[in-house]
C-alpha cells in the first residue's frame, strides 16, 4: 500500500459516469529522473521554487492588490501542512519536480463544504480525462505508488503543464532528451568497461617451452598468476624461470574525452534553460536574474493561476480572490547590489524598513511597515506654481524640514 492511500481512500467512493473516448496522458520514463545530471537540474529548479511564499489575495478595480489575507486557509494549507505527511516547503518542491520530470503536476483539493483542508499531490503513473455525463469532465489515474486506479472530478485538481502543446491534457513529455540521455548512458558504461579491463589485464606471459598441451599452458600460467598476487603482497618482485618470458601491458581505458562529454551534458542544461554556474551554485546576480525571469517566474505565474482556478468559484474570481506565489529575484543578490537599490530608492518610499531588512534577512521592526519618502518632491503640475510661491502648490520642505505654502 501506498503511503498516499491513506490520504486518497475517500476518492474511491466518487463514481463518475462517464462516456466518449478518453484522452490520454504522455508516457514517460522513470530513467529520466534515474540520470544524476537530470536530477541534480530538477532538483535546483524545484528547490529555488519551492522557496515563493504562497498568497491569498484581493484585488481591486485596477487589477492592483489591495488585501493580503493571511489567515486565509489557502495560504495555511499551501505554506504550511497542506496534508499529513508534508509541509508547504514539500508540497510545492513536489509539484514543480513532477512538472520537471512529467511535464504534467496534479494536486487534489480535499474540500469540507466550502472549506479545503487538505492538498495531495497526485503521484501518477498515467492518466485519463472522460467527459461526465451531466457536464464537466472526470481525471482517472493509476497510483504509481500503490497500482489502485483512481477517479477525481476536474474541478478538484489543480493541473501544472510543461511543453503543453500537442496534447490535449498534458504536457508533451521528454522524449526529445532520450537521445542524449542514451549518448550519456553509453559514455558511462564504456568507462565503466574499459576501466575494468585496464585494471584486470596485467601482461602476457609467454612459456618458451615447445608443444605444451593447453592444460598445461593453462597450469603454467595459473601458477604465474598465484606468483604475482603473491609478490604483490610481499614486495613487489616476481621470480620466472629462463622458460618464462612476461611482457607487461599498459591498457589505456578509452571513453568520450572532456570536450565531448561537456557537449554532450551541454543538451540538458539548454533542455532545462538552466546555467552550469546556477546549478553548482557559484552564480553573479546576472546570471541570478536571467534564470529567476526565465525558468521560476513563468512556474510561480502558472501555479497561481492553477491553484486560483482550483480554489475559487467564478463569483469569487470576480470579486478580486486570487492566489500568487511571491519569491523576490533580489533574494539571492549580492549584498552591494542591495544596498545600491536601497540608496538609489529611498527617497521615493519605494520599500518600507522592513521590506529593506527583509533582503538581509533581518526580522520586522515595529513601525518598518510605514513608507518613508523625501519631502524635496512635488508634483510635476505644480512645479510653476511652488516657483512663484502661488497659493494650491504642493507643500515643500524648508529650513528646519517645515513645509510651506501659498504666497506670502
């Protein structure tokens, strides 16, 4: 039994009737994930995105935020324990690993009335959508952790999708990658082989004596072989007689050379979008920038449209509900380029105190949530007013930091 079962035992009383053909899921290949390079790259990118803090929030008429609800019991279940056996951290390290390796991520929403009170990441084996009969459509899946067969209503699951093109449902899979994976593979074993070789074959020993049966060839020889372990042990000399004459070998494993095999390890990190120095965590905050906007930004966007669709009704959408994940690019800047941001912003109230300490990781401070701006600004429409003192211009700071007004 599976460690999920538990967890998924409710599912199995929901019966959907169903009809049409089903649509399919991609296969793919537990071998992907089995290669070290592979998993070392989705585990980088899995871990740099698990670390966005998820977001219940509100928008206005703009699209603007306007409330952040912190008890909401989305942002509970999706930062904290969102089931039995994980915390928010696993959850979402989870989701984006599977999309990773899958191309596709479920989640099921457990829901108590209106009320959700658990989030469980689908670990699938394949997959297919039916359309129910009544409208709406029904998610059927294998466990690949148990083999029981599942059924879920869509609205329930939250679907995370990479390369989603040719497939309806799911993403596209890996299969373009297989080449390279074999090229590797191939590389690896040779290695493997040729260094076994190299380090069984000592020499050739050559008996002088004339028409030696070849059992006794085989004695003469075995009795060598005992002579050299034996020296090996006890000084490293070897005694022959003048019938005996050994020439020793220097085999020189063969594999792909260093170039080659950078080349070829090159197609995962293009595959992936991914820079060596991010994976070996020696990157410059450029290199920090590129990856954040190209590979975790676009992850964190998809999985909070998934999870608002998931979570909220269209009324609710409507009213401005929505979940985000937040994860600053700054966090993984160098402290210069902090500290350069915070004096080039600070007279405008770009970040509060503790928005500033934050980058630091340094805890709040009481009153560090209040912007604060320069007083030498005014608004651009009121620029000739305040220079010839007229009567509405914005108020201007003065000596002694008071502000004045209007004409004397």
């Amino acid at each position: 039994m599976g460690v999920f079962s538990g967890l998924m035992d409710a599912i199995r009383t929901k019966v959907f009737a169903y009809y049409g053909a089903a649509t399919k899921s991609t296969p793919w290949s537990r071998e992907v994930y089995e290669q070290e390079t592979v998993r070392a790259i989705i585990d980088c990118i899995a871990t740099h995105a698990a670390k966005a803090e998820a977001m219940h929030v509100v928008l206005d008429k703009d699209g603007r935020i306007k409330e952040v609800k912190r008890s909401s019991p989305y942002a509970k279940l999706l930062n904290m324990q969102p089931n039995a056996f994980m915390t928010g951290y696993d959850l979402r390290y989870k989701l984006v690993a599977q999309l990773q390796d899958k191309t596709t991520a479920m989640a099921y929403i457990k829901w108590n009335g209106t009320t959700p009170v658990a989030i469980i990441p689908v670990p699938y084996r394949n997959f297919e959508l039916y359309e129910i009969k009544g409208g709406g459509y029904a998610v059927k899946f294998t466990d690949e952790t148990d083999g029981n067969i599942y059924t879920l209503n869509v609205e329930e699951v939250v679907f995370l999708r990479k390369f989603y093109n040719w497939n309806a449902i799911a993403g596209d899979g890996n299969r373009p990658i297989y080449n390279t994976l074999s090229m590797i593979k191939a590389s690896d074993e040779g290695l493997t082989e040729a260094l076994t070789v190299a380090n069984k074959v000592r020499g050739l020993l050559k008996q002088k004596k004339a028409m030696l049966a070849s059992g006794d060839v085989k004695k003469s020889t075995d009795d060598f072989v005992d002579r050299f372990q034996k020296a090996a042990k006890e000084g490293g000399i070897v005694g022959v007689d003048s019938m005996e004459d050994f020439t020793p070998l220097n085999v020189t494993p063969w594999s792909a050379n260093a170039a080659q095999m950078r080349e070829i390890r090159a197609n995962l990190f293009y595959y992936w979008r991914i820079n060596e120095s991010i994976l070996k965590s020696d990157f410059n905050s450029d290199q920090w920038q590129a990856f954040y906007e190209s590979v975790i930004e676009p992850i964190l966007i998809q999985m909070g449209q998934a999870f608002t669709n998931a979570c909220f009704t269209q009324r609710e959408k409507d009213m401005g509900n929505r979940i985000i994940f937040a994860s600053t690019a700054l966090i993984n800047a160098s402290v210069s380029d902090k500290v350069q941001l915070i004096g080039n912003t600070k007279e405008i109230g770009f970040m509060t105190i503790n928005e500033q300490r934050s980058l630091f990781g340094l805890p709040p401070v009481e009153g560090g949530d209040i912007p604060l701006v320069s007083l030498n600004y005014i608004k651009s429409s009121d620029m000739s007013k305040y220079q010839v003192g007229e009567s509405g211009a914005s108020s201007a700071p003065t000596e002694g930091g008071e502000t004045s007004s209007g004409t004397e």
